[in-house]
C-alpha cells in the first residue's frame, strides 16, 4: 500500500534579456555581438516585409496576410539558432523564419499573392511549404526527425505553431511520438495568447503550454518570447540536445499577437485597446536596442541604416514579385502527380490548357 | 512457382523491397513483435531490426503525419493501419498533406509514402473492422488507391505501390488473406499500378470489379458470358481496359462492397455515361450495398452484394 508523490516536474522560465535592456550575464555569455545585431537587423527585415504586405493587402496587390507583427522575436531568435541540415515545419505565421533564413523575399510576396510557386522552397534551405491546418505539421517533424534518426544524421527537425495549434490531436500525437522514439526534434510553441478570438486560458487548463512536455517524457520551457536573445539561447540549447541524442524539446514562446489574426479579421470585436497597448510597450525591438546601447552596438545610424537596408531589399523584391510572370492554368493539374494520369491528360485538353 | 497466400505475398513484397531499398521503412501499431494483427509483417522486426520495424504507439494520425515526414525527409515509409476504419483520424493527414505535399511545393518536396490497411467484411471482427470506404480516398487528388484480388497482384501492386513516387493507399481484402493461394513467383517483380486486367474473358456484359467482390462475381458468372475485369488501381483506374471491354460487350455491371451512393461505381458509371454511351445497348447497372452502416458480423452477408444480387443484375442487364 502506498500513498505518495510518484513523479513531480518543473517548469523553468527564461529571460536573458529583461524589457529594460539588462541582460542575464550567464546566459547571454554565449552570444555574440554579431548574433545580436543579426538578431535586430532580421527583425527590422521582418517587420519591414509585415508592414509592405499589410499595406499591399489593402491595396489588393496581394490576398489575406498573416501580420507576425509582436511576435518577431520568438521567430528570428529562434531561426537565428538553426544550422544548415536542421528542417523546419513552418505554420502559416511565420515570416521571421523564412526571412531570417534567408528565404527569397519575392517568394514569399509571391506566396501571399496566391502563388503556389512562392513555396517552391529553393534548394538548399530546408524549411517545409507553410502549412495552413493548424498544427498539422506538428506530426511531420516529429517523423522528419524520426528519419534523420533512422539515416544517422547529426540534425534536428524544428516545428513552429501556435497556442491554438496545441490543442489539436496532432500536437498530442506528434510530440507523444518524438517522446517515445526519443526523436531530435523542437517543438516551438508560439503563444501569442490569442488564436482569432479564443484567448490562451481557454485553449488549456493547464498553467502553461510548455509543461505539457512533461506528460510525454522531455522538458519544456517557457521563454519569454521577446526576448530574442532568450529565444535564441534556449533554441540553440534545444537542438544541441537533440544532436546530442538528448531527445525533444517543447519551448513555449510566451509573446503577443499585436496585430489582428489575419487581414480578414478585427481584433478590436474580441481584445482590448489597453491590452494591446501593454504588449506593445513590451514588443521586442525596444529591449534590444537599449541592451545594445549599453553593449555600444546600437546607435541611430545603425538603425537608420538598418531599416533602409531592409526597405530597399524588400522594395527590390516586391517589384520582382510583381514582374514575375502568372502562373500557367496547366499548372494546376501539372504538379498534383509525378507523371499525368491519362484522365489528367484528357482534362489539360478539355479545360484548353494544353493543345 | 510456390502457391502461397495474400498475407505471404505481401510480406515478401515488404521484405524484398527493404532488401532491395535502405529507406523503405515499415511502421505501426503491433507490426512488429506480434508481426501484426493479421502476421502480415511477420519476421521483418528479426531481420531488419528496431530502426526499420517500427512498433508504434496507437496514433493513427501520428502514423500517417509521420509518414509524411519522413518521405519528405527521402524515407519510403509503408505504414500499416490496422483497420481501415482507424485511418478515418488520419485522414486529414492524407488529404490535407500527403497528397498535396507535391502541389504545395511545386515539386521541391514529395511523398512517397504507402498507406496499407485491411479492409471489407469477411472477418467477423467488431464494428468498424468491415468498412469498404474506398471512395473516400479516390476522391483526392494526388494520391493512387489500390486493391489487389490475389497473392500474384498482392505482390506485384505492392512492390509497385513502395516503389511510386507519390502516396498510395493499399488496401487489402481481409477476407482474401487466408482464403486463396496462388502461384507467385519467389523474386520482386512488379505489377503496373493504373493498369486494370481482364481476369475472365467473355462477349456479352462487362463486370467491373475489384478485391473481393471479384471473386464474388466469377462465381455469379456462370451461366453468362461475362468479360470480367480486375480494376486493381481504383484510382487512377484504367479507362482504355474498361472502355474497350464495354465497347466489346455492350454492357456494364458494377459490383462493389462499398454503398452504391458516390461509391466508386458512380465514378465507373459516368465514365461509361459521358465515353460509352453509343456503345451501351442498356442501363449500367451497379451492384452495390445499401445506403447504411457497415452491418456487425450477423448481418453482414446481407449487406453486400450476394452471388444471387449479382446474378439479378446479369439477368436484367441481358434483356437489353
């Protein structure tokens, strides 16, 4: 006969850099000054590709966009940690990833224009088409990291989603199996408390998302999520772990949404001006430039220059994107298959798009 | 030539296709110690170890989701669904992403991944171990559905399935695992998925048919002159074997498991409608079950089409 505590967890949380500027000297001893002023830079081309495609949504030069506006640092600190052979899973909300990844601007225009052609993901970077079902990709890194497990790669699969995406099966099954099989995979869970109108608190009882890896055998973490240099300290912890045999990781991002859901929605019918307005006062660039300031990496030129740099890039690309030739209508039917079916044949015909 | 059954056919398609091929991994529930709930897998765990025979937690959706994964990763992973009625939760799986993987990434990324599962009535096992729900996956672009009606095709479809360069979702009669033998030739051979075979020669009605149903059929033929054909890939499925053999005969007879309503025989049918139609001399007839549930053991017999169903069809597709 027994009663007693069996098994107990904890949750850490991680903050190198507070919203004042002042860093953790332990944990951001790793870190180079280079990796920081990457860090700014590829949030200020984030940002500066969020605010071009929201202004050419309204415009109607491209379709529904998905504003990354407030959470840029969960995804460049995290991106800023990958190394050549890890792949990423990508949501529909991630263009700090694909940018700090060095993924062409244009595609990524193109993409949110309509155009399937814009996830043609170049050779050589491995990050996985967006994936629009959320959390569905969940299972796909977990088996990615399964095969470089099988074929012995020195490598780990990374998977973006969202506080919403944790409640779906996929999450459960996906990182159940990583658990078992003990995959090198990162699980990287962007809470940005509000999935469309239903806030954090009602995705979960649970006190936070990232303890919900204890459930299925490995650790996981709360960083704050804008705090690049936290995120980036704890992904690269996360995937030195799993090259190391360590296993998963789940990280929860603790971050804000500060933008609408997408540009088809109003978060004004859900959320409140104040709490918008308080998240803003915490959104990511602010701590690292004042923590640059004080290292002496930051000053208004930089910046200035900084911005225009992302400015031109980001003109430069658009104007690609808009001379990019449209896709065939063939297309449609071209890519669904390795080889045409004989019915697929007669369809290209029948529809005119093939003589 | 050894005559051996379905479920030792296909075990040597899996083996000598991991022989042959580093990256054709199987995976799922029970596939490997216990060799499967049906011994299809039995023995690969011992000779291809842990890393390549994978016991798997109950997760159908992480199966497939895995699946989809690790073929992008350049794996060939066949995974085995139990039932086909447990892949109902992976089908978001399959529709949302394997099959698409290919369009969404204009080719950069594909999905060569086998989907396997028993399927039909014929074992007498709880509900939802009966279901015939072929149609749901012919319906979705990018994919190919498979249904082999002897060891010989189980063998030569399946090595084709692992080899095809995109999913494909094979699903094997349970009913034929242990019922028929055939002779099979002891080396990896291929039979061509999208190719339909005239299993029995014949001038007057052309039956349509596949897996179990089949066999079914031959045995209603006798006393007709029945060109019956083994569709074999429903999906693409072989329009020019169909076209020609109703051209030839003049009719059609369609006979499935699954419910007649937007079974795959509806597809068949107006095919023949929009191609055929000069060359019917009357109605396409479907035999088919009826538009309800899958039936518990006691009443499934009476659920899909029976020798003497079939035979009715005949008979009123001969008065014209």
């Amino acid at each position: 006969m027994a009663d007693e505590i069996i098994e107990r967890f904890e949750v850490r949380y991680l903050q190198a850099v507070d919203e004042s500027g002042n860093a953790d000297p332990i944990l951001i001893a790793s870190v180079s000054d280079e990796e920081i002023k990457r860090s700014f830079e590829s949030i200020i081309l984030t940002r500066t590709f969020n605010q071009r495609a929201l202004s050419l949504q309204r415009e109607g030069r491209i379709g529904t966009y998905a504003s990354v506006f407030g959470q840029e640092a969960s995804q460049v600190g995290s991106a800023l940690a990958l190394e050549k052979d890890d792949w990423v899973f990508p949501s529909f909300r991630e263009t700090g990833v694909f940018l700090t990844m060095g993924y062409p601007i244009w595609q990524m225009f193109r993409y949110w224009a309509g155009d399937e052609r814009g996830m043609k993901i170049p050779p050589g970077l491995n990050i996985l088409p967006m994936s629009v079902p959320v959390g569905t990709q969940i299972p796909h890194a977990a088996g990615a990291a399964w095969a470089m497990k099988i074929k012995g790669r020195r490598a780990a699969a990374v998977c973006y989603f969202g506080d919403g995406g944790s409640s779906r099966g996929d999450f459960h099954e996906g990182l159940n199996m990583a658990g078992v099989f003990n995959l090198p995979a990162v699980f990287i869970c962007q809470n940005n408390q509000w999935a469309i109108s239903v806030p954090r608190r009602s995705q979960s009882a649970a006190k936070t998302i990232a303890q919900r890896a204890f459930s299925y055998g490995f650790d996981g973490v709360q960083v704050d999520g804008n705090d690049a240099v936290g995120v980036y300290v704890a992904t690269k912890a996360a995937l030195e772990k799993a090259k190391n045999k360590g296993g998963p990781t789940l990280i929860e991002c603790f971050t804000y949404r500060l933008d609408d859901h997408t540009t088809s929605d109003d978060a004004s019918r859900y959320r409140s001006k104040e709490e918008v307005e308080e998240w803003k006062g915490r959104e990511p660039l602010i701590r690292l430039r004042l923590l640059m300031r004080k290292m002496g990496l930051w000053t208004g030129e930089y910046e200035k220059a900084a911005i225009e740099k992302a400015r031109a890039l980001v003109d430069r690309a658009i104007e690609e994107e808009e001379a990019y030739p449209p896709p065939k209508p063939e297309d449609i039917i071209l890519y669904t298959n390795a080889e045409l079916t004989p019915r697929q044949f007669k369809e290209l015909k029948e529809f005119g798009w093939r003589k | 030539m050894a005559k051996i059954n379905m479920v030792a056919a296909i075990n040597q398609a899996l083996a000598q296709e991991m022989e042959r091929d580093g990256d054709v991994v199987v995976m799922g529930e029970d596939v490997g110690k216990d060799g499967g709930v049906f011994r299809v897998t039995e023995g690969l765990l011992d000779r291809f170890g842990p890393e390549r025979v994978m016991d798997t937690p109950l997760s159908e959706l992480a199966l497939v989701g895995c699946g989809v994964g690790m073929a992008a990763y350049g794996l060939k992973p066949v995974v085995e669904i139990q039932f086909m009625a447990f892949a109902y939760e992976a089908i978001e799986q399959i529709y949302s992403h394997a099959t698409r993987l290919r369009a969404r990434s204009r080719g950069r990324f594909t999905c060569p991944l086998v989907v396997r599962t028993p399927y039909g009535i014929g074992i007498k096992g709880p509900e939802l171990h009966s279901e015939s729900s072929e149609a749901l996956f012919c319906h979705m672009p990018g994919i190919k559905v498979v249904v082999p009606s002897t060891p010989y095709n189980a063998k030569g479809l399946l090595i084709s399935a692992i080899r095809d360069a995109g999913p494909v979702v094979f699903l094997e009669p349970a009913r034929l695992y242990r019922s028929i033998k055939s002779e099979v030739p002891e080396g990896p051979f291929t039979v061509p998925l999208g190719r339909a075979e005239v299993f029995q020669e014949g001038k007057s009605i052309t039956v349509i048919a596949w897996g179990t149903m089949l066999h079914r059929a031959v045995e209603a033929s006798e006393g007709f002159d029945c060109e019956i054909i083994d569709l074999m890939t429903l999906k693409p499925f072989d329009e020019e074997t169909v076209l020609n053999s109703v051209k030839k005969t003049g009719r059609a007879v369609i006979v499935h498991e699954a419910t007649r309503y937007c079974g795959l025989g509806a597809e068949l049918a107006a095919f023949l409608a929009e191609e055929a139609i000069m060359h019917l001399k009357g109605p396409v007839k479907r035999v088919a079950s009826p538009d309800a549930v899958v039936p518990m053991a006691a009443l499934e017999d009476y659920y899909v089409p029976t020798a003497g169903r079939i035979r009715k069809a005949f008979e009123e597709a001969m008065k014209y």
